[in-house]
C-alpha cells in the first residue's frame, strides 16, 4: 500500500471482558448478564447452578493470563488495545453503595502492562454486559433508576483510572438494544416497544451524564459513543427501495444522532407515534442529553440491503439485522456479507453527518482456523479481509475524513458474542480451546500475526 496513515493513527485490536477474561466470580464479581447466557447473546437465559458449563466462565483465562497476552500485542506493535471493564468486578450488584476494591485493583495491573508497552488503551464502560441483578430486580434499562447506578459506576472508574486512561466509550453497540434487549440492556426478550425504546432513552440519557463526567473529571480525555455500523444499500433504484433503506439506516444513526448532536433527530417523532411509543422524557433528561460525544466509533462487519418488495425475502444469514443480500457481495461461512468499500462508502458518511473524528473500532473475519500439518494457522483468508479493509479507511482519510484510527476485532481468539464459540475465530493469536471447553489454553502466532506486525511496522516512520 503506498499511502501512509497519519503517525498519530491508532493502530491494535479490541477485546471485551466477558468474551476474555473468564473468572466470572473470583475477586468478589457479581454475575453479570452474560454469565447466564451460555449459548450466546442472543440466545436463552439459563439461571446459573452449581457446576454447570459456561464457557466464558474461564473463556480465555486473559484474567491471569494478561502479562502474556499484552506482551504478544506488544510484539505485533499494537499502539491502542480496546478492552471493556466488567461492571460486575467494581459494583457486583449495581446498586451497591461502595466498589469492590479487588475489582478495582485488577483493572490497575492491566492499565500498568499496556502502560509498560506504550499502548494507549480505549475502554468501553459496558460492552453487552450488565450485572444480572440489575436485569432480575429492575428490568435493566426499562428503570430510570439505572441511569444513577451507572453514572455511580462511569465517575467511579473514571476517577479511579483518570491518570492511565484517556480514550472512553460509553455502550458497546448501543444500536444492537433493538434486536437484542437482554445481554446489554437487562431487558426481557419479549419487551414492547414502548419499553424497548424508554430503555434506550435511559441509556442515552446515561451515556450523556458519563461523557459530562468524563469531561469534568478528566479534562484532558477524550470519549465517544460506539454503534454496530449497519450500512444498508437499497436493493434497487427503485425510490421505494431507496426510501427503504433509508428508514432502516435511521433506526440506527438515530443513536449517534443523540449523542452527537444532543437532541433526538425530528424523524423519530414520526416513527415513534407510527410504533405508538410515547417517551417519557423530562426537562433535566434534554438537559442532560445536550453533553455530546468527542468521536464517533463504530464496529463494522458487513453491510445488507433493503427492500420494499414483500416478495423479496433471500435474507442475510447468521446475523440479527436480517438485513437482505447483496448479491454484488461474498459472505462469510456464518453469512455475514463481506464488503470493504462500503466501510469508505460509512467512514464518509458518517464524517458528512456528524463533522467529529471517527474511529472504527471493530472490524474483523470470523472463521473456523484449521491448523495445517505442522500445527501452524495459514489464514490468508482473515489476511485478505483485513487488508482490504484497512485500505478502504486509507481511501476514505484520502477523501477527507478524520479517522482516528483502527481497532480489529479479536486479536486473539475469544469467544464468540452470539454463539458463545470458540470456533468462531477472529485472531492473529491463536488460543487451544475448543466449543466444549477442551484445550491446554496455549497461545499460538497465526500467519496473521506477522502480517499484521509487518503492516504496523510499514506505517511508522522509518
Ligand atoms: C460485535 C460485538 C463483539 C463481537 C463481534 C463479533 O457485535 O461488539 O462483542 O463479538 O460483534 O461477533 P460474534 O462474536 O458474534 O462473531
């Protein structure tokens, strides 16, 4: 690639806690709302018993295997690693009055070994988890009285951490609170809409309070909100299919919309009257929501199209947006449509729209590694759809657009959000555990690894 990114570019990977560290009640930690989803977040809800299996109660053991892991990225040249803290370890109920120490602690060390490599880290407050309590005794976010709970929890890290950490994101996909309301929001599946959208109200409103936190207490840090970036195409030129798929890219830009401009988007008022949704939202709510957003993140996998032909039914699959395919594209083996320009096609719209710096914050190929006969991982494929991803972020700053930079999902194998497998594969490290739990935990440098350490090292100044 002959252009050159910008020295100040964040170059690593994100993880989330629940998808990573396992020791799911050690050190005082409550359970949170993905400790009772054993098959994944979109799946049933299974009340937690003695010795049931869960695999993400140890899922890749980075809670004492961390020094090793930072170390790896270190050695891949990371300059940024996204992780999350699980609310659980500091308030293991929510509602507590006073934080867990121990949990406290923990998240210390962590911040001190990237602090040891120069990598910056970019921490999301809540990445599809709660604490389970939250969700039992008050619906989640369907309770006003969550958004003080959190805003507890945000000024807690926010002064715990201040001097270590600088970049910030409030909710992990907080768009994804429409097709998935338990893992993240603590909502029953089967909610109205009413209560659907009331909750998301809650969480803007609280993810307005934590960026005002964060501005007052850390002046000199930076945070952002972070959407699951669902670029939908019309399927035809037809205006009724262009009309179509505008709505269904509003259902989402409408989250980014509150936290980057302070105000709900007028299109909604029509959406929520046509839902029959009456949002209870008071004078110190707008007040609140008017503390905006310093960047905008984003994951971004794949895109879908719309249509308005009820006829037109060939659907995405494997994935909650049940968004029509593309046939224009290739999909991954669970169906996820493969589309590096539309990640230029996003970046600049996303940049038109909102005017604040962007940063893509997930990004990556799921796939089943199969090790050849010398036990080594060749995934030219992951190689192939990171690069030409990558490329389509140099193309959209060429455009004009200011990005911040570039975190791949799963830098090391993880497991995975929605099927809760470890086959799911998404790393440059390769971790030994398979769907059921077995494996020596070894960690293992993929071809991917030294593409991606070369390719990080090719952007630095020689
Ligand atoms: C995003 C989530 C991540 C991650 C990723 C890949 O939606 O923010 O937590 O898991 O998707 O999804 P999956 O693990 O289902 O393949």
């Amino acid at each position: 690639m002959s252009f050159r990114f910008p020295e100040s570019f964040l170059w690593g990977g994100a993880i989330a806690a629940n998808q990573v560290e396992g020791s799911h009640l050690s050190d005082g930690k409550g359970l949170s709302t993905s400790d009772v989803c054993p098959n994944g977040a979109f799946n049933e809800i299974v009340e937690r018993q003695d010795g049931d299996f869960n695999i993400k109660d140890i899922a890749i053991d980075f809670y004492h295997r961390y020094p090793q892991d930072i170390a790896l990225f270190a050695e891949m040249g990371f300059s940024c690693l996204r992780l999350s803290i699980a609310w659980s370890r500091i308030f293991p109920n929510g509602d507590d009055e006073q934080p867990n120490q121990a949990g406290l602690a923990y998240y210390d060390k962590i911040f001190d070994e990237l602090a040891k490599y120069n990598i910056t880290p970019l921490v999301t407050l809540s990445h599809y988890e709660m604490p389970y309590h939250l969700a039992k005794n008050y619906q989640g976010w369907a309770s006003r009285e969550v958004i003080g709970f959190f805003e507890r929890y945000a000024k807690t890290v926010f002064s715990r951490y201040g001097k270590k950490v600088k970049h910030w994101l409030t909710f992990n996909e907080i768009n994804v609170t429409l097709h998935e309301p338990f893992t993240g929001s603590g909502l029953p599946r089967d909610c109205s809409e009413q209560t659907r959208y009331q909750a998301i109200h809650h969480q803007l409103v609280a993810s307005a309070k934590a960026v005002k936190a964060c501005h007052e207490l850390i002046p000199d840090a930076q945070i952002g909100n972070m959407m699951l970036g669902a670029l939908i195409y019309p399927f035809t030129c037809n205006p009724d299919d262009v009309q179509k798929a505008q709505a269904q890219n509003h259902d989402w830009l409408f989250f980014g919309d509150v936290q980057a401009r302070g105000y709900y988007p007028s299109y909604m008022r029509r959406k929520f009257a046509e839902l029959g949704v009456n949002l209870d939202i008071s004078a110190d709510d707008r007040e609140a929501l008017k503390e905006t957003v310093d960047f905008i993140s984003f994951s971004y996998y794949m895109t879908g199209c719309a249509s308005a032909d009820p006829n037109q039914q060939q659907q995405a699959q494997g994935n909650m947006l049940r968004m029509i395919v593309n046939p224009y594209l290739e999909s991954s083996e669970w169906g996820w449509q493969i589309d590096p320009k539309g990640l230029r096609i996003l970046l600049n719209m996303l940049w038109d729209r909102y005017q604040k710096p962007l940063f893509v914050v997930e990004n990556g190929l799921g796939a089943k590694d199969v090790p050849n006969e010398k036990g080594e991982i060749e995934d030219d494929y992951r190689i192939d759809y990171l690069s030409a991803h990558i490329h389509q972020i140099g193309e959209a700053i060429q455009d004009g657009v200011d990005v911040m930079g570039y975190t791949s999902w799963g830098p090391i194998d993880l497991v995975s959000a929605s099927t809760a497998q470890m086959s799911k594969r998404y790393g440059f490290i390769y971790v030994d555990r398979d769907d059921d739990g077995n494996g020596t935990l070894e960690r293992k440098r993929k071809k991917s690894f030294y593409w991606y350490q070369n390719f990080i090292k090719s952007q630095k100044k020689d």
